[in-house]
C-alpha cells in the first residue's frame, strides 16, 4: 500500500500554524512572518517530506494579500483609531483591508460577516469588538485562517486577541479615585459581554482590596453609549455617589450632559473618570480624566501580530488627568 501523501493541512499542523501561514512562507512573501515561524514551516515540511505543489500553492495565496476587518461592536467611538492603525500598517506590508459590519452584537449578522470573510483566500481575520458565540468559534475554525480579536478578548476562548487588559483599566480608575479621597465609587454604563465583565471585576478588586463596600445599585449597566449615560445618571440622587467611572467616553459625556440639567457641578458635586480617553475627553467642559487606551497601536499591533503569527498582546494605557476629579476633603 502507497503511504498518502503530506499535504500543506499536515505540515500547518506539525509547525503549529495556519494553512495560510504555511502558504505564506513557502511563497516567500516578505514581510508577512517571523523568521522563526518560517524555520518552524521549512522544519516540518522537511520532517513530513512535503512537496509543494505549485497549483495548489498558487490557488492557496492567491489574493492573500487581503485582511478581513469585521467590525461588531457598541455606540461608541473606539473603532476609528483601530482602523487607521489598521490600516496604515496593512499598506505599509502590502496588503489590504476589507471591512465587513457586524451591528451591535448581532449574532446573525456576525455570522454573515464571517462567511463574507471567508468566502474567498484571505490572509486572515481581525474581530473589532465582537461577541464570540459557538457557532461564530466554528466558523472561524473551519476557516484554518489566522484569527485575532481586537480590542475585545476572553481566556476561555482558544483565540488569540490584542487588547488593553479591560479588568486593569477599572482598576486603575478607582485606584486614582480612591487617592483622591472619594469612598463612594460608581461604575457606569458597562454591558454583560466579557469586556463589561472584566471591568466590573477590576471596580470590584480595587474596592475590596481598599476594604470599601460596594452596593448593588453602585453598578449599573448600559450599552457604552451617551443615551445609557443619561438614563442612568438620573438616578444619581439617590446613590448618593461622590465619583463614577465611566464605561466610555460617551457614557461619560451623557453623565456631564445630564448632570447639567440637573444642577450638578462636575466635579466639585460629582467627579468622573471615563474608561477610553478618545479625543472626546478634550471637548468637554470641564475635560474629562480618562484612562486612555491606545487604540492606534492596538490597531498596528493587531496587523503585525497576524502576519508575524504572534501570541496574544495586552497593549499598554495610561491615566490622564485633566478637569473631571476633584479631590474631597480629608
């Protein structure tokens, strides 16, 4: 009996790549992988005996030049940094974006999107923002493309991800809160995805670590965006708070909107930090504290990481103060 041939899906797989990947390297695309992923590609092709065929390579790269952005995420601003990053970086490694829109956690037209994505060679999947459901996990596995989830991420998913670390964010909103001397800290306007999760999680562990107590009503959920903002800072009165974190920049601004018509001075009534720091923060009056991701890098790094097959990456934040915190007496 004649022993199968290897075929390209065997040595993607001893290598511990993508077809893509190995397509890639074999056809000496510049720019696109690591020098060690490559050593790893040749290595199992040498170990398996693998012979490139060069019709099926040819159909395996051909328009692999094209990266699938799909876009699922909240009213709210953060995107548009990603996708300069995005895109700047693609051009620079001669390759392209395609951008497909998934709404606001759609599962059906996320599920659309991706069959879009795939309908066709691609050098792989960047996710802004979305919600992975089963199906969704599947038919990104059935793909054999690379994947990365940007700005959005879940250790119980076996996808790789380039975020700020969402629970480190909260944290650090309160931790500034709290050295301002403020006791009484809400959290605003988050969801019940993994992004709103792991904020939550990061409020919650800075309290308790400052042994502070933390109601029930002291979160209260929205949808990122400047309507839920609004709609919860109504019930402000009787929280009794002395400072909140905003889930978003917009979740921010409908605070300070809503807080004006009702009488409400930030900060010297209320002092807010908003979680995105987007050039938003800048037009507001007073400007708004903010703990300030990177959504620029995060978009470059998104890119860099599919091409060059990297692990996943927590990108850097910083807090920047500007008008929105008062610090309340000793």
């Amino acid at each position: 009996m004649v022993a199968n041939k290897p075929t390209i899906k065997d040595v993607a797989r001893q290598a511990g790549v993508s077809i893509a990947t190995v397509s890639r390297v074999m056809a000496k695309k510049a720019n696109t992988y690591t020098p060690q992923t490559a050593q790893r590609v040749w290595d199992a092709a040498a170990k398996l005996g693998y012979q490139k065929n060069s019709a099926a390579a040819e159909l395996a790269t051909r328009s692999s030049d094209k990266i699938a952005v799909i876009v699922s995420n909240p009213p709210t601003n953060f995107s548009t940094g990603i996708l300069d990053g995005m895109q700047q970086t693609a051009l620079a490694h001669n390759h392209h974006i395609i951008i497909l829109y998934a709404g606001n956690h759609s599962p059906q037209l996320l599920h659309q999107a991706i069959k879009d994505a795939t309908a066709g060679p691609r050098a792989g999947i960047l996710l802004i923002g979305s919600q992975i459901d089963p199906q969704s996990l599947k038919m990104l596995q059935d793909s054999q493309l690379p994947v990365r989830l940007v700005s959005n991420y879940s250790y119980e998913l076996p996808l790789q991800f380039i975020s700020s670390d969402n629970t480190e964010l909260a944290a650090q909103s309160v931790e500034y809160l709290i050295k301002k001397g403020h006791r009484r800290i809400g959290l605003f306007g988050i969801d019940h995805s993994h992004t709103g999760l792991q904020r939550r999680a990061g409020y919650q562990k800075a309290m308790y670590e400052h042994h502070l107590p933390i109601e029930q009503d002291w979160i209260q959920y929205g949808n990122y965006s400047y309507e839920a903002g609004q709609t919860i800072m109504q019930y402000w009165a009787d929280l009794k708070l002395s400072a909140v974190v905003a889930a978003s920049d917009l979740v921010a601004m409908g605070i300070m909107r809503q807080a004006a018509q009702m009488g409400i001075k930030i900060p010297q009534d209320l002092s807010i930090v908003s979680i995105d720091g987007t050039f938003l923060c800048e037009v507001t009056d007073p400007q708004l504290t903010s703990v300030t991701q990177d959504f620029y890098q995060i978009g470059v790094n998104s890119v860099l990481d599919l091409l060059g097959n990297a692990p996943s990456e927590l990108v850097p934040f910083k807090l920047v103060e500007r008008g929105s915190v008062a610090e309340q007496p000793k």
